[in-house]
C-alpha cells in the first residue's frame, strides 16, 4: 500500500474512532477508487454501515469484501452484530466457514465452532459505542447520558451469553484450538473474563491455564483473567494486564508483584516484554529494570 493510501486508510479509521460515521464511510469509499486493498475497504464500510443499522448496504459491501476471503474473523466481528438477525447473515456463516476449510484443514466441530464464533461477537456487541462513552469521559470528566442504558444492555447480553455459554460446554465440552480453531476457542475465555463475578473465573482458571499450557487455548486471556483475579481479591497482578487511572485520568497497570520478574513470568506463556506490551496498550512507559 503506497503511503497516500495509507494515509487515506488511517484518515477514515480516525473518524470512525471519533463518531464521525459519515466521514470515514466519504473516506473509505474515495479510498476503494484509488487502492488496490478493495477487501479493506469494502470490509470497513460494510462494518460502519452495520453499526448504523443500514443493513442492505452493509450485506452489499460485505460480500464483496469476502468474495476471495476465507478468513473467519467477519463470523466474530462485533461491529457486523446487527446484522446477524437477519437470513441473509446464515448465508455468509455457511460459505465463510466452507471456504475456511477448504483452505486451512477440516475442523472437527464447525457447528460448535460456529456457535462460539456468534459468542465472541455478541460479547463484544456495544463495545464501540461504550469506546464512544470512554472519549467522552476522558476529555468531560463525566460519563454522557446515554451511557447508562447501553451500559445496561452490555450487561444484559453479558448475562445471556454465560448461560448460553455454559449450555454449550455441558454439550460439547471445553473447547481447544484442535477441535474448533484458534478464533473459535477464545470465546468462553471472553464470556469469563466479562463475568460480573469473581467466582466464575476462579471456577474456570486452572482448566484456561492448562489449555494454555497446553498450546490449546490463549495465554494471553489466561493472563488477563489470572491478572483480573488477583486485582479483584485486592492482590498484585502477575503479568501486567490490568488497569485503572491516575489523578489525571490516565490509564495505568495496578500493582504488580515483583515487578522486576514479570518478564520472566510473561515469557513463560509466551508474551512479550511488559514494557512493549504496556506502550502500545494504553501509551504507558514501563521502566523497571527486569531481572533474568
């Protein structure tokens, strides 16, 4: 991608990162007539187009971004949830799936795969509008009005999706990168690390670290989630994966124990450096010295 194409790329991410739907649909679209990138292009307008409920040009644009795509991220996608209640929705699952295992290998539970896959993106449905509500605060001071009703929702569907989520796994047990892929496999690890209740993630934490361990399940929401228990039950997180704000509203990672081995501890699950980790995260300097 040359470098004005690039540039175009980041403009109509920035508006859609600011609210300005409209914008970054003007910008996206005079991008697809000068970049060779359509599937990008297309994907990104079909995403904002379904996040404003504009629902036959989001399917439009859709399948032109994922005519030569295998990929099963757009089954995952949470900015494309408003679209799932509609048939046309099955038709995409179906072929994104049939593609995927044409190219990448049979897996052996699609339609538990598949079931997981609408999980991670039911969990993650409102998060762009509540990144809205979190700007908001950042630059007011204050949460905005519509916060709470949405925040509410989110909290509705993060109710729903635990109990649909425990179904699946009385049915078809925990589910591991071999049996349902990579993507697929992250989804009950998302619904526990979202859990209102500490001892929903305690239940599950030693059956999300063997997985990990075992190169069949994430290290990485296996650190979040260890880390969030810890910053719950008032104890210093191990790897560095939670938050909170300073005075000055700016996020920061709570107490860490023995700071100066976490590198240790996060290369042991295969992670990178805190310190690399934390800059691209949320633009925090770490500078402890880390210990071999």
């Amino acid at each position: 991608m040359t470098s004005i194409n690039m540039s175009a790329q980041n403009n109509g991410d920035a508006l859609k990162r600011k609210g300005d739907l409209e914008g970054a649909i003007k910008t996206y679209k005079k991008e697809l007539k000068i970049s060779k990138d359509t599937y990008k292009n297309n994907y990104n307008i079909a995403c904002i187009y379904a996040i404003m409920y504009q629902k036959d040009s989001a399917f439009k644009y859709l399948n032109l971004a994922l005519n030569n795509n295998n990929s099963l991220w757009s089954l995952a996608d949470n900015d494309l949830f408003s679209l799932t209640d509609d048939a046309r929705w099955l038709t995409i699952e179906k072929a994104q799936l049939e593609k995927h295992q044409t190219v990448k290998g049979k897996i052996q539970k699609p339609d538990f795969a598949k079931q997981l896959l609408r999980l991670i993106q039911k969990d993650q449905s409102l998060d762009y509008q509540l990144d809205m509500a979190k700007d908001y605060f950042f630059k007011n001071g204050k949460a905005p009005h519509w916060y709470y009703p949405i925040a509410q929702m989110k909290k509705e569907i993060t109710a729903g999706n635990f109990k649909e989520m425990e179904a699946l796994l009385r049915k078809n047990g925990w589910p591991t990168y071999s049996t349902v892929g990579k993507l697929a496999a992250d989804s009950p690890l998302l619904v526990i690390n979202h859990h209102p209740k500490e001892e929903i993630r305690i239940k599950y934490l030693e059956q999300i670290k063997d997985a990990c361990l075992e190169n069949e399940g994430s290290c990485f929401e296996y650190a979040k989630i260890q880390d969030r228990i810890l910053v719950n039950t008032e104890k210093p997180q191990l790897f560095g994966m939670q938050f909170t704000y300073d005075k000055d509203r700016n996020r920061i990672p709570f107490p860490i124990l023995k700071p100066e081995f976490v590198d240790k501890r996060r290369a042991k699950i295969g992670l990178e450096p805190l310190k690399t980790y934390l800059k691209r995260k949320i633009n925090y300097e770490f500078t402890v010295k880390q210990e071999k």
